[in-house]
C-alpha cells in the first residue's frame, strides 16, 4: 500500500511539474509576443509627414464616402461629461486589461478556445505591424485642422505618449485600430467558448461596438481605421482556424518524425 501510494504521488508531483512548466511556457509565449508587438510598433520608421498625408487620404476617402463624421461625433460626446468619461474608460481599459483578464479565465477553463483566440490576436497584430511600417497614418487628434482633441489626455490625464511609455507607443500607427480588430477577435473568442450563453453574446456584440465608438469619440482613429482593423482581425481567424485544423496536427506529426529520427541515430 505504502509503495503504491508513493508511486501515485510521484506521478501527480510529476503530471504538476509538467502543468506549471506548460503554464510558464504559455505564459512567457504571450508575453514575448506582445512585447515584440509593442516594440516593433514604436520602432517602425518615423515618418511624420507620411503619416499626416496618409491621414489626409484617409479623410479624403471617407468624405468620398460620406462617412467623414469624426469631428462630429466628438463634439457631440463633448457634450455629456460622461459620455466622455465612459469612451475614454471603454478605450483604455476595455482593450490590452480586458484581453490579459479573459486569457487568463480562457487558458484554464477554455483551453482550445484560448489557443484559437490567441493565435488570432497575434497573427492580427503581425499583419498590423506590416500596415504601420507601409502605411503610417496619424491619428485624427494629431492632424491639425481636423479640429479633433485627445480626450484622454485632456480629461484623464492618459497619454500614450507618456515619458514612461515612448518607447513601446508609435503614434503614427492608427492604421489598423487592433482596439476594433481585437474587441472583434475577443467576441468571436468568448462566444466561441460559451456558447449559448445570452448575456456573454450580449456583451460580444456590444463590446466591438462601444470599442470602435470610442477610437472615434476618443480622437485615436478614423472610422476607416476601424474597418482596417477587422480586416487585421479577418486575416488572425483565418491562420488561427487554419492552425486548429491542420497546422498543429502538422507540427505534432514534424516533432514525432524528429524524435523518431533521433533515436533511430542514437540507436545506430
């Protein structure tokens, strides 16, 4: 009795060993790749001039469109002290915070969900990083006869181009707005690992919504900056659904070929 219970102690001392080493492993995945994000971000060429004409371009496009509406929205949540409160918190801590809180609820309770989410969100923001560094684009706040104001700044004291956070910001980078692509990627994900649940599909359609709202009342993107976004999102589900479906079976049968290998060398 004494040995077998010492052997299934060893095992579940063993199966927790691998969990926390797994865990970390994950942990130190995402955190790499995010930081890699960030930095990459803020270190793209800087090209101010670009990203104003871009800028301009843009709102060239959405008048073309009639869906130059920017400065209108703005002012009319300037209106309501709250409304301004409310965009500036949606903004800011319903984007990275509200991501880092549902991946770690999805990484234990949702594992396959977390996985695809991930993988999502990630691949976005490569495709992001590409977009920046081709087509720099400056935010409405910073063009100047927008006439559009940073809120954040002006009632939160929030910057992003704050002294202690320079050097992971860029803010040229308005195109895509990843707010709206991941707040998209962020409702696929949750849905995807509740289904069925009312409220959590309430809440999915209403979080991209407010999100891409706020880039707008906020100062910090276009309305174009928005759809490029999805369009960054479109392009994560597509590696992740691709990654779920055969690439990590790929990679799986890659690792086996190599052990295989390995000991048949050793072995020889």
């Amino acid at each position: 009795m004494a040995a077998g219970t010492g052997l299934t102690n060893g095992r579940l001392a063993s199966l927790t060993e691998r969990r926390v080493y797994r865990d970390a492993a994950e942990l130190l995945l995402v955190a790499l790749g995010f930081l890699l994000y960030f930095i990459v971000r803020a270190n793209v060429i800087d090209r101010p001039e670009a990203a104003l004409g871009n800028a301009r371009e843009i709102v060239a496009a959405e008048r073309a469109l009639g869906v130059y509406v920017e400065r209108a929205v703005q002012e009319a949540v300037l209106e309501e002290h709250l409304a301004v409160r409310f965009f500036n918190f949606v903004y800011f801590w319903l984007d990275f915070p509200l991501i880092a809180c549902l991946g770690v609820g999805m990484y234990f309770r949702r594992r396959r969900d977390y996985t695809f989410t991930r993988d999502a969100i990630l691949f976005s923001g490569a495709v992001a990083l590409v977009s920046y560094n081709l087509f720099p684009v400056a935010p409405p706040r910073l063009v100047p006869e927008a006439g559009i104001m940073d809120t954040l700044q002006a009632f939160n004291n929030l910057s992003y181009q704050a002294q202690s956070t320079e050097f992971f910001v860029n803010p040229y980078a308005a195109m895509p707005s990843l707010h709206v692509g991941w707040a998209v990627l962020i409702a696929i994900g949750v849905t995807r690992a509740f289904p069925g649940n009312r409220a959590v599909l309430a809440l999915a359609v209403l979080h991209p919504a407010a999100q891409w709202a706020s880039t707008i009342a906020t100062g910090n993107h276009f309305i174009l900056d928005g759809a490029g976004g999805v369009a960054a999102a479109a392009c994560g589900l597509g590696f992740a659904a691709f990654m779920e479906r055969r690439g990590y079976r790929a990679l799986g049968l890659a690792g086996e070929r190599g052990k295989r290998q390995g000991a048949e060398g050793g072995t020889g």
